[in-house]
C-alpha cells in the first residue's frame, strides 16, 4: 500500500512539473527562460505523458504544432514564443523562406518525426468514433510532413534522408556530427578563437550556461560552430537547392531515419484506420528507407552508423544512435540481438542507469556534457519501445525500471549520469515527467 502511495505521488510531482510548464496552447520543456519556446519533438514526448490524465490538453499540445508548419510540410523544430522583433527571430529569420508561416515565428530546419508516434498514442486513449475524428483532423498536415521529408530530404530517392544542421538530430552535440564539423566545417575565425584560447569573451552570449554549469552544456567553441552552420543556412533562405549546391555538411543520420521508419508504420496505420489512400509514390519511398537503412550497419563493427550524404562514407563515431534501428522495427531479429548485446556489455551501453549517449569507452564519453554521454528519458523511452516489439521483454522491463528509479532519486531533470544516476542540465524538465507519468502506466499495462 505504502509503495502505491509513493508511486502515486511520484505521478503527481510530474504532472505538477507539466502545469509549472505550461503555456497555454504549448507546454515549455522548462519554466524558466533557458527553453521558452515550443520543440517539436519535447511536444510529441509531453502529449505522450499527458493523454493518461487530460487527452484534451495531449491534443492541443500536438495541433498548436501546426501553427508553425510551411506551406511545404516542413514542421520546424521551434516555434517561437515571442514577436518577430525579438532577438531569437531575428536569429532565426524564418521570413527569408517564402514557405515559413507569416502569422509566427519558426525556426528554418526540423528535428526527428516522432509526430505520428504521439497521434497515434493519443489515438489509443479515445473512442473509435473519437479516434477516427482525431485522424482525420491531423492527417492532411501529418501527410504533408512526411511528403516535404522525401521531396526535399531525399533528394535521389535514395531512402534515407538528409540532415542538414546538428540540431535536427535533437542529439545536439552527437561526436559524429561535431567530428565531421570540426574536420570539415569549421569557418577559420572559430579556429582562430579556439587556437588563440579566447572562447571566454564569447561566453557572455549564451543562454543555457547562465541556468546550467558550463561543464553539463557543450562546450562554446562547439557552440560557435553551430550557430555558424545556421547562419549559413539562413544565408540561403533555407532552400534545401541552394544549401546542396554547396555543403559537405550534410548527413544521413541513423537515429533520425530510424524514427522516421517507425513513423512511416504510424502514417499507415492512421490513413487504413480512417479509409485514407496514401500517394504510391510515398509508399515505394517508405519502401526504400526500410532496405536503405541497412546500408548503415558495418558489419565489422556489427553496429549501425550515420552517413555522410555526397560520398557515402560511415561515420564511424558510436553513439545510442547505433541502437535507435531497434526502435524502427524494420531491422531482422538476428540484428537486433546483436544490438541487445552492445546494450549488456557493461564497457558500452550496459552502465548502472542506461542507457548513454555515447558509449563509456569512447573518447568522446562525459557522463555530465549534454549528447555525449549522460543518459536521457525520451532515448530509453524510444528503446524500450523497441525492445518491447522485438520480443525482449525482460530487458524492456529492466531498462523501463532502472529509467524510472534514476528519476526517482534524482528529480525530473533534464538527462542523468549514466553511471551514478546524478542530475544533470534543467530541472523540472518537462519530457522526462511527461514520459515518467507513460512508463509508470505501461507498468500498469504489462
């Protein structure tokens, strides 16, 4: 009884971090003013969270998304919470896109499609007649994003499909993309800061460093970086044509087209649920990314890796990425024990809290910097997801349990040090108690 009641008020503690953060048509990852605006995939993770206790709030979360949507599909990774006069829109620019919404301000690039994992979740929690009404209201701009993913990321019709800029992985700083950064990209004046050692005078520009210590963030000379390549997609009015027309920047990134496959089964489900047809050629594109994706495993390595687009070469810099294949579905059962077996080794993924961002034995490995190594909820989610359909229960169970009492013992914060638990980056984060509040009732369920 005692352990209900603590379970019960654990649920209640993060459904009071969820109304701490809410925004009215938006819940922010956090109440402070470190992460203002909407996120598309925070959205998606949060309506998870909230259709257990209030579906109507887990709706609004997932249509005030489509406010932000171009007028090509495209749903950017922010939109804004203030005017165009503001210094993030003027940052962003989104106006320099003639597709971008006039009415608010967006970011210019995307960030990974877990939008039909969250409709269909929700879906889940209604009535048929209730269900098909929530389809059929989202399925138009929902087929319009997976259309623009293919037209414009898939430019070949290769399968997979391109990133162009960090940020769309949701992964920030992953090595592989800041390897490739720093050995392909970085504009000289970045490395004349970093040689000359003067990265503190640019210290004072940074939000997130004034909320979180500097050592749990990443580092300025990568957060420089980055906010170059932005620019200079923004220089070419994020025109996917013009940004291919010169760029070695840009990457086929396996985490990201691995969500889009398991987003691929959702679209399905949702347009055979409601009697919709969906254009044959999108589905031969659905087709592709499914045998495509396997052109990513290194079978020396027996693990999975991002791609650089032009050339085709692995990036060969392990990260969880290598076990998001698991979460798509579409890999056979003999890879994905393959993948279980990288997940128990203790020197890889197999830490006390699982699972890092990037294995313990790499070079890159810091269980407090952000991407590139502390353990995150909304990445254990998308695994014991996969795990789960994949037929290994045991170790969905195990991962869903030792996720559950890292938050427990340490608060609803942003990501966790994978081998003592500790916090790490913004507290009271608002996806990590959306998703507890999901994991605690697919205990219930199981």
């Amino acid at each position: 009884m005692e352990t209900k009641q603590t379970e019960l008020d654990f649920i209640e503690a993060a459904k009071t971090v969820l109304t701490m953060n809410d925004k009215g048509a938006y819940t922010a990852p956090v109440s402070s003013s470190m992460y203002p605006h909407q996120w598309l995939w925070d959205s998606c993770f949060i309506a998870i969270g909230l259709r257990h206790y209030d579906i109507e709030k887990a709706k609004l979360e997932i249509l005030s998304l489509f406010r932000g949507q171009w007028a090509n599909g495209m749903l950017p990774n922010m939109i804004l919470s203030d005017d165009k006069n503001s210094r993030n829109a003027k940052i962003w620019r989104s106006w320099v896109n003639p597709n971008a919404p006039d009415d608010v301000g967006t970011s210019g690039i995307t960030q990974p499609p877990v939008l039909a994992e969250a409709i269909v979740r929700i879906g889940q929690k209604l009535s048929k007649p209730e269900r098909r009404t929530w389809y059929k209201t989202i399925f138009p701009a929902l087929l319009a994003y997976h259309e623009w993913l293919y037209a414009e990321r898939d430019p070949y019709g290769e399968g997979l499909v391109l990133l162009v800029h960090p940020w769309e992985t949701g992964l920030d700083n992953t090595p592989p993309w800041m390897h490739e950064l720093k050995d392909h990209q970085m504009p000289l004046w970045i490395q004349a800061i970093d040689k000359l050692k003067l990265s503190s005078l640019f210290h004072f520009f940074r939000n997130d460093t004034k909320f979180v210590p500097a050592e749990e963030r990443m580092g300025t000379i990568d957060a420089l970086a980055l906010y170059s390549t932005q620019r200079r997609l923004r220089r070419k009015n994020y025109d996917i044509k013009r940004i291919l027309t010169r760029t070695q920047f840009t990457i086929e990134d396996i985490s990201f087209n691995s969500m889009l496959i398991r987003a691929n089964q959702h679209l399905v489900e949702i347009a055979k649920f409601i009697r919709e047809d969906l254009p044959g050629s999108l589905l031969e594109s659905m087709k592709r990314t499914e045998r495509a994706l396997e052109q990513l495993w290194d079978p020396y390595a027996s693990q999975y890796f991002s791609r650089e687009f032009v050339s085709h070469r692995l990036l060969k810099q392990p990260t969880i990425g290598t076990l998001m294949p698991l979460y798509a579905g579409s890999i056979t059962k003999e890879r994905a024990k393959q993948l279980v077996k990288l997940l128990e080794d203790s020197q890889l993924f197999g830490t006390h809290y699982p699972i890092p961002s990037v294995p313990v034995n790499n070079e890159y490995f810091s269980p407090k910097r952000y991407w590139q190594g502390p353990s995150w909820v909304n990445t254990n989610w998308l695994i014991i997801d996969g795990l789960k359909r994949y037929g290994f229960r045991d170790h969905a169970e195990a991962l869903r349990e030792s996720t559950v009492d890292m938050v427990k013992q340490s608060g609803f914060y942003e990501y966790f040090s994978p081998l003592d638990g500790k916090p790490s980056g913004a507290p009271n984060f608002s996806w990590t108690a959306a998703l507890i509040i999901d994991l605690l009732a697919d205990k219930d369920n199981s």
